[in-house]
C-alpha cells in the first residue's frame, strides 16, 4: 500500500495490541479493504464476498487468511470462520454495510453485531477516506497512483449492553450502538483528516 498510494495512518495505537478485536471499516471502494491489511498493526482477517474468490486471487485471498462468505444466505461456513478467528485471539475485519456503498455507515447489516455480541470481542471502528475522490487515469478502478488515503482507527468499544444476552431484541439494540458510534466515529474522521 505504502508503495502505490501514501496513506496517511492516524490512531493505529488504539487497535488493542492483543486479544480478539473487530475492525468496523466503512466501504466505498475497491482498496478499502486491502488498505487497512497493509496498515492495521495487526494481521487482519476480512470477510470477504465469495466472488473475489475467482481464478489466481482465490488461492492468494486463502492464503493471506482472507475469509469468504456467500451473502446471499447464512453461510455457516464463514460465521464458523470468523468466530474461530475471534476465539484465538486474532483481528476480524468487516465491512458493516457488507457492500460496496457511500461508505457512511448509513444502513449497517446485522452480522458485525452477532459477532460482537456472540464473541465478547471489542469493535474499533475504522475510516478509510480520499479512496473515492479521484479516479486513477491509468486504471480508473484505483485512486491515482501516489494519492493520499487516510486511515482514521477509533477507539474500541464493546457492542453488548453488559447483560451478555443474545436475543433477536440484544442484536437490534446492539446494531442501534454500533452505527451510532461509527457514524460518530466517521464524522470525527472527516474533522480530522479534513475531508
């Protein structure tokens, strides 16, 4: 990432330096993703849409610890995956929205606060801007080759309510926390970053 674009990385120290966490990333482009693995100060293991998974980037995305799920239904397969993540102390790396979208945290889907609720782990919400502003002239898929990308990590916070429940009731209101504080997370970021 440091070699194609200069990220500007800001509040890394906030990632907690062990133990289970999960990184809450808005995303509005392709890069967002690969961005924060290059950046984070842990490895991170994003969930990632099955169809990345084709040809030679199918083995690649395996291989670095990428998960993949089918978001048409409830893939056991990548909750199993994401959770043994969590249960081994490792970072897991999710898109809320769970696509592509404006990147404003604007409509969260409710698997960042099963896996928030369900593992106990911390969410650090993370803003990744200046990916969209301009499109590269020599692939129009990327931001310009050397353009600033900024990183913004927030502070941790925990989803649950302290109860430890785990009811459909749990998960709304926790869904409800989670967006407030990322969407105050990102309000912050622009602040700061000035974007």
């Amino acid at each position: 990432m440091y070699g194609l674009w200069k990220p500007r990385v800001l509040g890394a120290w906030r990632v907690p330096a062990a133990g289970p966490v999960i990184l809450a990333v808005n995303h509005s482009h392709n890069v967002d993703g690969p961005m924060v693995m290059g950046v984070a100060p842990r490895p991170t293991h994003f969930l990632i849409k099955k169809e990345a998974f084709v040809g030679p980037l199918g083995p690649f995305l395996r291989g670095i610890g990428q998960l993949q799920v089918d978001r048409t239904t409830a893939d056991r397969t990548a909750i199993t995956d994401a959770l043994a993540v969590l249960r081994e102390g490792g970072v897991l790396g999710i898109f809320p929205e769970g696509t592509r979208g404006d990147g404003d945290f604007a409509s969260l889907r409710a698997g960042l606060a099963y896996f928030a609720v369900r593992s106990g782990a911390p969410i650090v919400p993370v803003a990744v801007l200046g990916s969209t502003e301009r499109n590269s002239r020599l692939i129009r898929q990327l931001p310009p080759l050397r353009s600033r990308v900024d990183v913004v990590f927030g502070d941790p916070f925990e989803a649950g309510d302290g109860s430890g429940r785990r009811t459909r009731k749990a998960l709304d209101e926790a869904t409800v926390r989670i967006q407030e504080r990322l969407t105050a997370h990102l309000e912050n970021a622009r602040r700061l970053t000035g974007r």
